[in-house]
C-alpha cells in the first residue's frame, strides 16, 4: 500500500474516532439551511421548444424553462488550528479530512519554507488595525446538492423516478442511497488531482510530493460516505420531495434541475495547494492582478462613480487586504469559487462544472457582482437570506463576527431547465419571469 495513503487514511480515521465535536456547524444544521425560499429563487422563464417524430409524422411540443438556484457547495474560510483557529467550522469535515490536510499543510509549507504555516493576523485587539489577513479554505459538495433530482414524476405519474413506491421513509433513504452512489466517484476523481498539479514543476522541485499529497487527501476523502449513514436526519427532507413530485403527474416531469455538485465531494482544500494558495504562484501574473480596478468584489472606490470593493479577485490566494475579518474571509471564499466552476486553473483541485445545451443551461463559472451566484451564511450566524458578497445586505454586526476567525456559507448558483424533454430540443423562447419564491 502506499505510505502516504496509509498516513492520511489513519490520521482519518483517527480524527473520526477521537476529534472533540465542538458544534459550530454539524451535517444537520447545513442540511436544514437550504430551506429557503429566498435562496431558492423558483422561477419559470419561458418555453422550450421540441420536435417529437413517430412513424405518422412530426409535431411541435413546448415545456416550461425553469430556472432556480441549487446548493452546490459548502465552502469554509477559516484559520488554521496550529495558528490559534479552530479550523474547519463543519465538525464532521474538520473531523475527518480536517487533520489529515493540516498534518500535510505543515510538511509541504516547512519543506518550501524550512517554518511551520500559520494564518497571518487575526486576532481582534482593541485599537488595533490588522490590514493583511490569510484565510484557508474548503469546498466540499453539499449533502442536498442532488435532492432536486428527487422531484421528478415517471411517465405513471405519481412515483418519482429512480424512487421506490412506498412510505415517505422509503423515500428518505433512497435520497441517502443517491447520496453514496455519488460518492462513489470521488476516488476515481483524485486521480485528476495529480494531473492538475503537474504545473508545479516548472516552480518547485517537491511538486511530486505535492501532487502525491494532494491524491493521498482527496482519495481517503471518499470514506466521507460513512457521514451519509449518519445523515438520517435528513431523510425527511428527501420524503417531502418525494411525496411533492407525487402530487403531479405527467410524463417524465423534473420540477428541479439536477446539479452539478456530487455530495460530499471535496472540490477543494487549499492546504495541499500551498504554491498557489499562500505564494500567489502563477496568480500574481495574471493582468487582474497587475491592474488595479479589475475584478473587484463591489466595486473599487476610485472610480466614477465612486464605489465601495470588498476586494479584489486577483492573485486567487489565501491573503486578503481587508480590515474587516469577515469580509476577508468572504473574499477567500469568492476567489476559490472562482476557480472552481471553471476548468484548466493553476491549481490543486477538481473542477465543478458541466455542459450548456438540448435543454439544459449550466450556470458557467462564478463571477462575482453577478446573479448566477448567491452565497448562504451558515457560521457563526445560521442566516435565511440569500446575497452577493460586495453588499451590505444580510450583515448584520456583532453576531456575524467569529472570535477565531472561521466562518463557511452555503454557494448557491442558478440553473436553468426544461421541466420535460417531449423530443428533440430545438430552441427556447424567452418570457418574463414568473417567480414563486
């Protein structure tokens, strides 16, 4: 076996068996938060067009085009344990993959460094101004990101495809059944992992350790499926869709468009992705990153007219110009976001993305001051609302402020679909929208 699959397998398990549960957020708490009309956004837009041909010749059918926002990811900007933090606020991730990516964190950092990482400034002290603050970050798939996909009525009528007939509870432990059929791909995933940090090895001659790292946490990440055993909890969430797509009939009807995100998937961990991450390489090249003004969250305050940034997106780092801790951490949180729904990007992680076309509409990469992303406060502050990072609105003060510095949000992103494919999709036609949520 390979020893560095050993390590990170036991300090997994490890962590499983004897991490302190400190209670900032649990599977349960990210699990309810996503009932949220206000985050959810329900809206139908238009009508898809469809050719359906039989032996007798060739009609014309139309759908409703849907759109709506689905929680894809939960993503995490805290500061490290050895630096004074508390880690990642998700108690069964910190728990798990949490000391494994800490533990290689520290090798790699002291073998770039010769020094053990830390999180930069942030603690809060009165009359002092700390400017420059360092975030680490994760992106795991959201437990709920496939649930949509519950809501969906087979030709029948009332029973939802892919679900069993039967009591609500049947229903409840299919959505869990889908849950680790979806998990079952994060090993083969990390494969992918080596190849993206192949680019190390023009910058650093430990990139191998890196990419063998970074294949060691993402792998033993797949023993995330045993969270979905104790997710039974959520089993009502999964029933209250099933027993919803009852109540129509049609054929082959999704009310919800299906996400790209696969449960429990670790999309990104910024501790086995140290060269990007902590020393801007090759992000500080970038023209965004030169040219003041470019890729603001919000909007920079010297130009006409005058705005208000919460920073910029560029370098896509971990380090962060912003007095403010929280919106520091807000800032991490966008720039990682933005690699992730894209592909190709110099860094250590597994692409969240997926195809536009025959009645589907991806929601492309994340960009910021946009409406193709909303972002959910789960810590310190369990939030309802729904907002972009560069607003005002949903920030409520002191009790958004985590003493430690560690705070994670639920990323929604918005979705568009036909609610029936009835034969060959040849175009949609736009209407104004009509919201129900």
């Amino acid at each position: 076996m390979n020893p560095r699959l050993s390590l990170a397998a036991l300090t997994l398990i490890a962590g499983l068996l004897g991490a302190p549960q400190t209670h900032a957020i649990t599977i349960l708490d990210v699990g309810k938060a996503v009932a949220s009309p206000n985050c959810l956004e329900y809206c139908f837009t238009g009508l898809c067009v469809f050719v359906h041909c039989t032996p007798l010749g060739c009609t014309i059918r139309t759908s409703p085009k849907v759109e709506h926002y689905n929680p894809d990811l939960v993503v995490s900007a805290y500061n490290l344990e050895i630096d004074g933090g508390s880690g990642n606020p998700w108690d069964e991730v910190r728990a798990s993959i949490g000391l494994a990516t800490q533990t290689i964190a520290t090798r790699l950092l002291a073998t770039l460094t010769g020094v053990t990482p830390g999180s930069g400034s942030h603690s809060s002290h009165p009359g002092k101004f700390v400017a420059l603050r360092h975030k680490e970050v994760d992106a795991i798939g959201h437990p709920l990101a496939k649930l949509g996909s519950l809501a969906t009525t087979s030709g029948s009528g009332a029973t939802p495809t892919g679900a069993p007939s039967g009591s609500p509870g049947s229903l409840g432990s299919q959505s869990l059944t889908n849950i680790n059929s979806g998990l079952s791909s994060v090993s083969s995933a990390a494969s992918n992992v080596s190849t993206a940090a192949n680019w190390a090895s023009i910058v650093s001659p430990v990139a191998g350790d890196i990419a063998s790292a970074a294949s060691a946490v993402f792998s033993t990440a797949s023993t995330l499926s045993s969270l979905a055993s104790s997710a039974s909890a959520l089993a009502s969430l999964g029933s209250a869709a099933g027993i919803a797509s009852g109540l129509f009939s049609g054929a082959g009807i999704s009310f919800f468009c299906t996400s790209e995100a696969t449960p429990f998937m670790p999309y990104y961990l910024s501790a086995v992705d140290p060269i990007a991450w902590r020393f801007d390489i090759p992000e500080m090249l970038y023209p965004a990153a030169l040219i003041p003004g470019l890729r603001e969250i919000g909007k920079a305050p010297f130009l006409l007219p005058p705005g208000y940034s919460w920073g910029h997106i560029y370098p896509r780092s971990g380090t962060v110009a912003q007095g403010d801790d929280r919106k520091a951490a807000a800032v991490a949180a966008q720039r990682a976001a933005d690699f992730i729904t894209r592909r190709n990007q110099p860094h250590v992680y597994l692409p969240l993305t997926g195809p536009t076309g025959n009645g589907v509409w991806s929601p492309g990469g994340v960009l910021e001051n946009t409406d193709n992303h909303k972002w959910q406060m789960l810590h310190p502050a369990a939030s309802t609302i729904c907002t972009r990072f560069g607003s005002t609105l949903g920030w409520p003060t002191p009790e958004w402020t985590e003493t430690k510095g560690n705070y994670s949000w639920i990323l929604w992103r918005k979705y568009g679909c036909c609610m029936a494919k009835l034969g060959v999709f040849i175009g949609a036609i736009s209407t104004p929208k009509v919201c129900l949520t």
